[in-house]
C-alpha cells in the first residue's frame, strides 16, 4: 500500500508540476529570449577558458593548440611588470570604493529630502553626466586641464600659480580618474538608494515628527538603517569587481608620462594579449582577474553577514 500511495504522490506531483508549466507557458516563453542571451553570451564563451592552459594557436583552432598547464599564469606572476599591475590596479579600485560608493548615499538622502520642481532641475542636472560617452568625457578633461590653453591652469596663474601637466602627471592620474567618476555617476548611482528611500514607512517620519525630532535625525535614524540593507548588497556587489577597473576610461586617460600609475591589468590585457595576439596570456590574465573578483565577493559577503546581519547570498 506504501508504495502504491508513493507512486500516486509521485504521478500527481509529476501531473501538477505539468500543469503549471503549461498555465505558465506564455511567462516561460517570454523568458526564452533572456535564457538564450545569457546562455550564448555568458556560457558558451566558457569553452574558451581552455586556452589558458594551452599554447594557442589560431591555424590550430582550440583543440589542436598544445597543453602547456600553467606557464601562462607563472609567466605573468614572474613579470617584472606583475607588482606594479596588482599595486595600480587594487590602489584605483580602493580609492573608487572609498570615495565613490558613499557619495552616491549622501546624493540620495539629500534628494530625498527636497520637494516640488527644484528636486526635479536637481536630479535633472545629476543625472545629465552619466549620458556623456567616456570619450566626450576624457576629452574635456584634456581639454579644461591643458597646460597652456586649460581654464583650470589659466585659474592657477591668474592667482600667481604655476601651470601643472595634470593629465601628464602620475601622481594626478588616479585623483583625476575617481573624481571625473564620482562627477559623472552620483546621480545615476544615487538611483538605487532613491528607490529604497521610497519604501520608507510614513508612520515612522510622523512619529518622529511627534516626538520633536529634527531633519538629521530622521535621516540618521529612520531613513539609513531602512536602506542599509540596499547599501550592503551594493557594496559586497562592488567589490566583486575589485579588480575590475574599468579599460576603456584608463586607456584613453594613459599615456607615457603617467603609464606608471595608469597602467592596470585590463590595459596590460589588451596591449600583451590582443594587440601582440597572444591570446592565451590574455585569457590566463583574464581568468585569474575573475578568480580574485569571486574570492573578494565570497569573502565581503561572509564578513557582511557576519557584520550585519544581512548578506548578497
């Protein structure tokens, strides 16, 4: 009888599983297109991952290129130039978490707070610098920053200062990289916040309003802590791409004069892998960057939920 009783539970389930696959046809149709993106353009490229271990040759195609194990990691962690490349790369992406990822937080909880049109002109001009393509945005850098021409330098020497070679000068490099970012993205980045901002309870603003409570108050203690948890998943998500710093911003800001700040790993990537057509290099370099990206996720978000309470996972 148990396993007659076993076999019926087991059809039903198996029959009511059916029927709700088909009442939700239409929903997994319309999921189709979103699987076979991210089936063609996230896993079948893993394929390719072999040759990272291998000694890549295009006339060979993947399967015939020869084995070589790991030469290509222990010649890129034996390069004169791997120090450098850590240190430049995990200094910028630092930098841009210590002062990219709380002004974004201040940008939302001060455009929460205000009303009517001069919100919308504020959120309006926020928002305007994220549309501005990297290439427009490198080049009125270049262009304000000029030595001879720049308004900025013409500012420093009309106050009796020398003009300085900003985008020429290592030590700007990186001040000139995370400051042009925080410029261009706050008010995009701030959207997030805004939106956690909204699922505020009213009932606690006016309770607090009851109790005589100020402004900074109920931002400090009714609006933060209900957007924390918003504000933890953001940051362990951005330190999953720790050494992830951006190509394209870097490259167009690189030259010879600062290449000895500038120079991070995806640029070293493009110039020792695609340019020279190495692309087992590039892909071992490539790999152990996903590596240490999925190791620093792993762990901020262990010490988060440690921390906090809350957790991406």
């Amino acid at each position: 009888m148990n396993k007659k009783n076993k076999k019926g539970n087991g059809k039903a389930k198996s029959q009511s599983l059916k029927t709700r696959i088909w009442k939700s046809r239409f929903y997994y149709l319309m999921l189709l297109p979103a699987v076979a993106y991210v089936l063609i353009f996230n896993y079948a490229p893993m394929y390719g991952l072999q040759i990272a271990f291998k000694n890549y040759k295009f006339s060979l195609g993947i399967m015939g290129s020869k084995w070589i194990g790991f030469r290509n990691f222990t010649d890129f962690f034996t390069s004169y130039s791997f120090p450098q490349l850590m240190e430049n790369t995990f200094v910028l992406s630092f930098y841009q978490i210590l002062i990219g990822f709380p002004i974004p937080i201040i940008v939302a909880l001060v455009l929460n707070e205000l009303k009517g049109k001069f919100k919308k002109i504020t959120q309006t001009v926020l928002y305007a610098p994220h549309f501005i393509s990297m290439v427009v945005l490198v080049g009125i850098m270049t262009t304000m920053l000029s030595p001879s021409q720049g308004v900025v330098n013409t500012l420093l020497e009309s106050i009796g200062l020398e003009r300085i070679y900003f985008m020429g000068s290592s030590k700007y490099f990186r001040h000139l990289y995370v400051w042009s970012g925080v410029w261009q993205n706050m008010g995009w980045s701030a959207i997030v916040y805004l939106a956690a901002l909204a699922g505020v309870d009213p009932a606690l603003h006016e309770a607090a309003d009851i109790d005589g409570a100020t402004r900074m108050q109920k931002i400090l203690h009714i609006n933060l802590p209900t957007i924390m948890p918003t504000i933890v998943i953001m940051l362990i998500l951005r330190m999953g791409q720790i050494a992830s710093v951006g190509y394209e911003k870097v490259y167009l800001m690189q030259n010879n004069l600062n290449v000895s700040t500038a120079e991070v790993i995806s640029t070293y990537v493009y110039k020792r892998g695609i340019v020279n057509m190495n692309y087992s290099f590039s892909t071992a370099i490539g790999l152990f960057n996903n590596v240490v990206n999925v190791t620093m996720l792993l762990i901020s978000n262990k010490i988060s939920k440690k921390i906090s309470g809350s957790g991406l996972f």
